[in-house]
C-alpha cells in the first residue's frame, strides 16, 4: 500500500484515539483569539545635538505597546457549586489512569444545551476542545475533555472556556486545577447562561437516528 493511501488511515487512527473529540480548525481560531497582539508603533522624535554644528535630528524607535481589545460581556457564567473535584466515574475501568474535565453548558431556564463548544488549555499553550450533547454520562448537555492518560504527575493549572463554532469566547477563562490524587482526578464543571437568547449560539445538532432491530 502506498504512502498516500496509508495518510487517511493514520488521520483516522489517531482520532479514534484522541482523549477528546478533534475540532483542528476550531483550536486554531480559538489560539489566534487568545493568543496576545502587540502592535509595533513607530514614532520620529526630533531631537537636536548641541555642537559645534547642529547634527542631523535622531529617530528613537518608541517600544512596542499592547492592542487593547474590547472584551465581550459573558454568554454563560459559572454555575454555582462549580469546579467540583471528584473520583472519575464516566470511565471507571481507567481508574487512575485518567484525569479531565466535564460538565454540562445550560440555558436560562436550567435546560441543558447542546451544540456548544468547550475548549481548555494549560500554561504551555497546548489546547483540547469538546463539544456539548456528545458526553451524556454528565447529562444531555454534557461535554467531557480528557486532559492526560493518568493522574498528573504535580498539581498543575489549566483553564476552561465556552466558545461558539467560530473560536469567539461566549464565556469568561474558568481556571482550575488538576491534582495528582486518583480520588479528584475529575473536575465538573457547569457553565449556565446569562442571558434569555443563549441558546442561538449552539450550532445545529441532528438526531440521532434510531437502530433498526437485527434479523432474526
């Protein structure tokens, strides 16, 4: 088989066995919106040299200053009681040897949404993204990202986010960590709306479709 034919089974490959779904092009927007701006501004300031002739003026370069960027009010704010630490129950074969997120995004009237997405990240830049109605042992609404393939090895930091299918942020960076104790390997965390209208930044999610009965 040749190179070309074996590249879609090894793209295929490595989906299956991602910790959370795969949304490339959704974690690129989403790294391109968080990622700082700085714009480089130049200024010529003239400045006369007192000798025996006038020197020509000087052009000092005026250090680089930040682009501030306006920053949306949240769709959704943190549910009260969230993030709470608690022995993975989703994947209980795994035991230890897994840590993550999850939770449930819900709407102004506790119904929960599906068709959102959720990405997180860490101080390394590295990010995972996972959409809401996928993961339903937290719910119909649930998402669910792992984060390693066991417990950290040190308590470290990450942060959690709700964005629409456009990589633009629909709620504030939750920061929570992940602690190296099999009995708080899973963080659950709820997002709710707060505002009446949250439900228009879901994409469109089909039905799924019922199994038909096997032969006889």
């Amino acid at each position: 088989m040749s190179k070309r034919a074996l590249l879609p089974l090894l793209i295929i490959l490595s989906l299956l066995t991602a910790g959370c779904q795969a949304f490339p092009e959704l974690l690129s927007a989403v790294e391109s919106i968080t990622s700082p701006t700085e714009t480089l501004t130049t200024e010529t300031v003239e400045t006369p040299v007192f000798t025996a002739t006038m020197a020509e003026p000087t052009t000092t370069e005026i250090p680089p200053t930040a682009t501030p960027t306006e920053t949306p009010e949240p769709v959704f704010v943190l549910q009260p009681g969230s993030p709470m630490y608690m022995a993975n129950f989703a994947h209980p074969a795994a035991g230890c040897d897994w840590s993550g997120v999850g939770g449930q995004v819900f709407d102004s009237g506790g119904t929960p949404l599906a068709g959102l997405f959720v990405v997180a990240g860490d101080e390394s830049g590295q990010l995972w993204a996972a959409q809401t109605g996928l993961s339903t042992a937290y719910g119909p609404g649930g998402y669910e990202i792992q984060i390693t393939e066991q417990t950290t090895g040190a308590d470290r930091l990450f942060w959690l986010q709700v964005v629409n299918d456009s990589g633009q942020p629909l709620s504030e960076q939750i920061t929570f960590n992940a602690f190296q104790d099999c009995t708080r390997n899973l963080v659950l965390i709820n997002f709710k709306s707060a505002e009446t209208d949250a439900a228009a930044h879901a994409i469109t999610t089909p039905e799924p479709t019922a199994t038909l009965e096997a032969y006889p």
